[in-house]
C-alpha cells in the first residue's frame, strides 16, 4: 500500500487510449515504468502488438521512462520481434530486446521488449543494488546484462534497430549514428509504411 504505486487491471489499450485520447497527451498521469505482460498476438491481444499501443505507451511515459513488453520466443517469432523492435526504434529514443530461460515457455525462451523516453535511457545495466538481491535465487547483476547477449542470427537480425550501447566501467553511454538512424527511418517509419504482423 504504497501511494507511489497504481496498479491498474484493465484492458490495456483501452487503458492508455483514454489516458492520451486528449491531444495525444497523458490526462492525469505520467508513468515512470510501464509493464505490459500480455498474452500472444491474437484474438483480443492483437492490439497490444500494434503501432498504436506503443505510441500510447510512449505518450503516457514521463520523460526518462520505460516500458517493459511482452517479447515472444525468438525461435518462432523473430519476424514479430524484428517488426516490434524496428517501431519502437521510430517511436522511443530506446529500444531494445532481452531474453530469459523459462522451461515452460515454448522452446523454453521468452524476450521483452524494452524501450525508453528520453537520450540518457537504457535498461542493460542495473542503476541500483538492493541489499535483498543477494538472496534471489535467479538474478543478479550478471544475469542482468546476459540477457542482452542474443545469438548471433537473432544480434544480426534486430542489431540495426537496437539502440547501439557503450558500457563503460558499469554504466551504459547510448551513441547516435546519423547514419543508422537514417536508415532505420527508411526501414520502417510510422509516418510511411510500418506495421506489425
């Protein structure tokens, strides 16, 4: 019970199209940290793999915020992922993917899309150290920057979306290449031709 944290239970797209229904801005409140663990892309979910759904995220997010996203399995889904990374790359300063081991999941992998507001954003190395975090079975702070390390098929296939990092003695310096930026834009822009399928 604390009154720095809402959680809300709800639809999310319908969520966050009421939020930002006003001018395309936030009505009410500016988060700091989005998580949307949704369920695969089909049927009634379809919508939060849409443009539109990471627009609204980004709309809602104050600036320096992260969204954490639902990331499917990159041995079944790397074209879904490819496509996702590739508009969060036109709709957030960040973005990037991550993945864990789960045995339950298919072929035992599940990624997260991440993707931030604001230049100085990036989620690879850990800002803070816990005192409880010794006595997590699973995470540390190696596994932490592990799960950005992909095969190389998968690095290959979104590298020229990702949000190029520079980790320097425990802290992470994003750099812009004009270049790749450009090509990103012609790649997949919002404005032209991108979409999600």
């Amino acid at each position: 019970d604390d009154p720095r944290l809402t959680i809300v239970h709800e639809d999310a797209a319908e969520f966050l199209h009421r939020q930002t229904e006003n001018d395309n801005r936030c009505t009410g409140y500016e988060y700091d940290v989005i998580i949307a663990d949704t369920s695969d892309p089909v049927g009634p979910a379809e919508t939060l793999f849409q443009p539109e759904f990471y627009e609204q995220m980004s709309d809602a997010l104050a600036d320096g915020g992260i969204i954490s996203a639902q990331g499917e399995c990159y041995w079944i889904h790397l074209d879904l992922i490819s496509d996702i990374i590739a508009c969060c790359s036109d709709i957030f300063e960040y973005a990037d993917y991550c993945t864990t081991g789960v045995p339950t999941y298919p072929c035992g992998q599940i990624g997260f899309i991440l993707a931030g507001k604001g230049r100085a954003t990036s989620c690879r190395t850990p800002r803070r150290h816990a005192a409880f975090i010794d006595k997590l079975r699973c995470y540390s702070r190696d596994i932490h920057r592990a799960s950005f390390v992909l095969p190389s098929t998968v690095e290959r296939r979104l590298a020229p979306f990702r949000t190029a990092v520079i980790e320097d003695k425990g802290r992470d310096y994003m750099y812009y290449d004009d270049d790749i930026h450009r090509r990103r834009m012609n790649d997949c822009c919002l404005s032209a031709a991108c979409s999600i399928s």
